[in-house]
C-alpha cells in the first residue's frame, strides 16, 4: 500500500515565485478499503482476562499475547488485563481490526503492536467504546523500539463512528514508521510524549480529537527531510499540549476543521498553508511558527481562508511567526499579542482581516519588542500604505537576531 498518494493543489503561485521553496503541499495518504481481506468472513477473537479464544489457524494465543498473522478481518471484543495484540502478517497483507468493546492493557509494552503488514486499519464499531492503554514502561521484545500504546512499523488507518481511548504515561499514544490516516471515530489520547507521532505523515479527513501529550499530533523524517507531513482537511481537535499542538518537520496543510488549541506553540512546520478552519490557539511562545525545521525547504506561512483567533501569553513571544516569508490573501485573524507577527524575510498582505488588540489593522507589521520604531516597514494591499506606527517597534530581527522559532 506504499505511495498511495494523491498529489494536493501546490503553494500558491505567488509564494512560488516569492520563495521557490515549498512548491508541493503534503500528499494525501487515502484510506484502504477496509472490506478487502483474504477471508470471507469476520474472525471473532473473545479476550477473555488473561488469554483469548479465537477459531481460527490464522490466530495464534500465547497466554495473554494474541498474533494474526494473515489477511483478514478480526473482531476484538472482551477485555485483555496485561497483554497484546501483535499483527505479524505478509508484507502484501491487508488487516482490519475493529475494536467492538475492547479494553486491551499491558503493563510493559504496547497494546496493539504491528510488526509486519501492507496495511492495517482499525475500525471502531458504531456505539462502542474501547481502551488501550500502557503501565508506564515499555520493555523490547525484538529488535524494534516500542514506546507506544499503539507502535506500527507500517502504514495505519482509523475509522469507525465508535470511540477509543488512549493512555499512555512512558510513551507515545499512536506511533508509526509510516502513514497514519484517521477518516472518522471519537479519540480520547493522554500521553508523556506525542499523543499522534508519524515518520512519514499524518493525514485527518475527520473525527473527533482530546488530546493531552508533550505534542499533539508530531510528523516527523529524520531519512528524508521531504516528508514529516501532516494533512487535515475536517475534525474538530482540542490539544493541551506541553509543546506543540500541531508539529509537521516539513509541511503543514489545513483545508478545514475546528482547533482549539493550548500549547507553547499552536501551529508548527516548516511550510505552513491554511486555508480553511475555525482556530483558537493560546500560545506561550509562538503562535502559528514557520520554522526552519526541514532543510529541504524554505520557510513559508500563507494564509488564505479560515478564521483564527490567536491569544498570546506576555513577554518574548509571536503571534505569528516566519523565519523566512509570509502571504495572507484571506481569512480572518484576530491577534491579541505584544507582538502580533515576525518575520525574517517578506511579507505580502493581499487580502482578509487582520485584527491587532481589537484594532483594525491595513498592513501586516514586522512587530517586534523594543524600541526604535519604524526600523521595518510593514507589508499593506495594494495600493495602501502601513499606517503611521505600523513599522516594526525595533528589537529582535534587526537588534539581536532571530531566536530561529524554537
């Protein structure tokens, strides 16, 4: 199931001409058909406590350690007090999982482990509620280094209308090697680290998202710094995160949604693109950040559409944030900052409302603590110039340098 990908509309025109940097938007992984399986029929796996009942070759139970190792589609339903389910399948195998009232936990390593398939996707059944969780350490038992309640070496897709629940105090929540896909489900996600982390990219069409963790959704590819993408199109997301809410090491896209967002920084990736979602973010460091994360592109913010309402915490901090260019062709933002917006290198200010401490502002300004007033200009539609008191309040691009959006 490996580059099953749609290509997304590019930048903009104008910031490709700006920048020559971020000319593709993350590409969107689509979900499997969950139906296709190499059985004819569901397998029903009853977690009865300590062990499982399953009939079928295609299941083998050790004690409290339940392995699938073909194609199929397997119903999980019971409880499982300290142990896992590990899908060790064909590399060409399609897995459907659906969690029918399922409470998996295990005390020392993950609750649902994919060591090997093409894809696996776990369906959560209509009216459900289901729960995996860890005990707060994570011991290997191969080569592979598990740190999470739900560990893929391979790609993952969630769907279903049931809810699950994710607790996990050493680890991550839900970790891949690969792509992660969510089209739907209610998801409830306490973790240490990342409650969503990904190598290659994170791509929601849906769904309904709590989330507690250091990072609430993480993308993130150390072999190539092209992908680390995350893609959302629709959901609605509360995150309370220690760091990041949203974390894309190279692109970030959004195309619609509801954010509600607590975090040191709301919005974060190298190339940012919004055009679409309804945000509130209340941020202690940055805002929305285009940092220089991924070196395969230059950092650039465009926004095109939403509404975004962004309340900043006091002292050195940004509402809106480029450590290169930025471009606002539409969409609403409400600003309530010491700082409103920072940039390092151009802006272009086309169109949309931008609102600083309740006041209506025609230009966007290189807004920075300090003195020396009027050492930058600000970019303004048009035909319009920056209001007197508009240009950069002096301070920390041309005074000390950038902090580099960290």
């Amino acid at each position: 199931m490996k580059n099953r990908y749609t290509k997304l509309i590019s930048c903009s025109l104008s910031a490709a001409l700006l920048t020559g940097a971020c000319l593709t938007q993350p590409e969107t992984v689509h979900a499997a058909d969950s139906s296709a399986s190499g059985l004819s029929e569901e397998v029903s796996v009853i977690l009865n406590g300590t062990t499982a009942q399953a009939d079928s070759d295609a299941v083998i139970i050790d004690g409290s350690s339940v392995t699938i190792t073909a194609a199929g589609t397997y119903l999980l339903s019971g409880t499982l007090d300290n142990g896992s389910i590990i899908v060790d399948a064909d590399k060409e195998d399609q897995v459907q999982l659906i969690l029918d009232g399922a409470d998996i936990h295990s005390d020392t390593f993950a609750a649902l482990y994919v060591l090997q398939a093409d894809e696996v996707t776990v369906t959560l059944r209509e009216g459900t509620e289901n729960s995996l969780s860890n005990g707060g350490a994570f011991e290997g038992i191969d080569e592979n280094d598990v740190d999470a309640v739900i560990f893929s070496k391979d790609d993952i897709t969630f769907d279903g209308t049931g809810s699950l629940q994710i607790t996990s105090p050493a680890g991550h929540g839900i970790a891949c090697k690969d792509d992660v896909t969510f089209t739907d489900g209610s998801y409830e996600i306490t973790a240490a680290d990342n409650a969503v982390r990904a190598k290659d990219s994170i791509t929601i069409s849906g769904g309904i998202f709590l989330l507690t963790a250091e990072d609430g959704l993480h993308a993130e590819n150390s072999d190539d710094e092209t992908l680390g993408n995350i893609s959302v199109t629709g959901g609605q997301f509360t995150i309370d995160a220690s760091d990041d809410a949203i974390h894309a090491e190279a692109q970030l896209l959004i195309e619609g949604g509801s954010f509600n967002l607590t975090a040191a920084e709301g919005l974060e990736a190298t190339c940012i693109t919004i055009n679409d979602g309804d945000f509130t973010i209340n941020a202690s460091d940055d805002g929305i950040n285009a940092a220089a994360k991924s070196s395969a592109y230059t950092p650039l913010l465009e926004i095109n559409g939403g509404t975004l309402t962004i309340i900043m915490a006091s002292g050195d901090t940004d509402a809106v944030d480029s450590n290169a260019d930025l471009i606002i062709n539409g969409g609403t933002l409400d600003i309530t900052a010491v700082s409103a917006f920072d940039y390092d290198g151009t802006a272009q200010y086309n169109g949309g409302t931008i609102l600083i401490n309740g006041e209506t502002v025609n230009a966007i300004p290189n807004q920075m603590m300090g003195g020396m007033g009027g050492m930058f200009g600000s970019a303004a539609p048009d035909g319009m110039s920056a209001p007197d008191g508009m240009g950069a309040p002096g301070g920390r691009n041309g005074m000390r340098g950038k902090r580099g959006g960290f």
